[in-house]
C-alpha cells in the first residue's frame, strides 16, 4: 500500500517536472522573466557607420533575445537605433610590485539616438558606458590579452542591455511626439554609466 502510494506520488512529480519542461522549451517564461518590446516597435534597424562589429553583434542579440527582430533598412523598421559612436578605452589607475602589474579602467562607452518610423527624434544625444577594473601581470602578456577582450566583450553586451532596456521604457505617446512637439524631452542627454565589478 505505501509502495503504490509512493509510486504515484513520484509519477505526480515527474508528470509536472515533464510539463513544466515542455512550456519552458516553447518559450514560455514567467511575467518579469522577459518582458519582451513594446508592440509598436518590433522591427528594429541599427544605422551605424563605424568598425565596432563586436557592440552591433551584442546589440543585435539583445534584440533579438527580446523576441523583436532586427531589419535591414530603416524603411522596415518602426524604430531606428542611430549609433554616433561607439569606442573602448583604458586608464592606467595604479603601479605596483615594481611594475610588476598594472591597475587599469577598462571602459566602454556609446552615444545615439533612438527614432521611430518617421525618422523623428525621440531621444537624442543619449549615452551609456560600463567600466571594469583590471590588474595586468607583465610575465602573462598574451592572457592579459585574452582577458581583456573577455572584458570589453562583457562591457560592451551592458551598454547593449542599457540601451534596450531604456527602450522598453518608451511610451507610445512618446513614440507617436515628433521633435517639434517636444524639443525639450528630445534634446535632453542622458548619460548613463555601470561599474562592473573588479575582475
């Protein structure tokens, strides 16, 4: 009697580990997991002249990892990211053990604007930048190397995430205000920087 009643109780289990492992692989996830883009803008162009492949990379799959999708041109899109630049750089910050090792501040940093289908501003001259800090070791060159590509390659998926999440937070009534109807929200800069912890 114990036996069968164990026995159902772990196919009771195993039935709602298998269901529960069947809408996850749907892609069904719980509110709050992923809130996804706003209806209106989920076709996204990227308009960016520039040679930072790795950033568009990073913000590409953030895209689509919110289940929009990127286009090929801005006729496409109903929202148009506009990167006016994107660049990292490092500041020596410390010198110890006789040079030794190197202390650095390992940054990344984007300018843009976000526009919707009708080419009009809705938030111009924007910025977001991420930085780490870093210890070389002068007898480990190519790791040193290595990491530090690891790192720029995480700074640069942050500012990506910044940037979408800043766009989720996009009203409709925003959407819809041309540059003319609102120069103040349009021209305001907003410049956003997250330090990653010391690696």
């Amino acid at each position: 009697m114990h036996y069968l009643r164990f026995k159902n109780i772990n196919l009771k289990l195993l039935l709602v580990a298998l269901f529960a492992t069947l809408i996850y692989g749907c892609g069904f996830h719980l509110r709050g997991w992923n809130e996804g883009m706003p209806k209106f803008m989920q076709k996204v162009y990227i308009s960016y002249n520039g040679s930072e492949f790795g950033f568009i990379n990073a913000l590409n799959s953030v895209i689509t990892s919110t289940g929009a999708e990127v286009v090929p041109s801005a006729k496409e899109a109903n929202i148009i990211i506009h990167i006016k630049s994107a660049a990292q750089s490092s500041r020596l910050v410390g010198i110890t053990g006789g040079a030794s090792s190197n202390d650095y501040i390992m940054s990344y940093a984007v300018s843009y604007d976000i526009l919707n289908s009708k080419n009009q501003v809705i938030l111009k001259d924007q910025s977001n930048s991420a930085q780490q800090t870093y210890t070389t070791n002068a007898t480990q060159q190519l790791s040193n190397n290595s990491q530090q590509q690891q790192i720029y390659n995480s700074l640069q998926s942050q500012v990506a995430s910044n940037i979408i999440v800043q766009m989720q937070s996009i009203t409709l009534e925003k959407y819809n205000a041309s540059s003319d109807e609102n120069p103040d929200t349009q021209s305001s800069s907003n410049n956003h920087t997250v330090e990653v912890a010391k690696k």
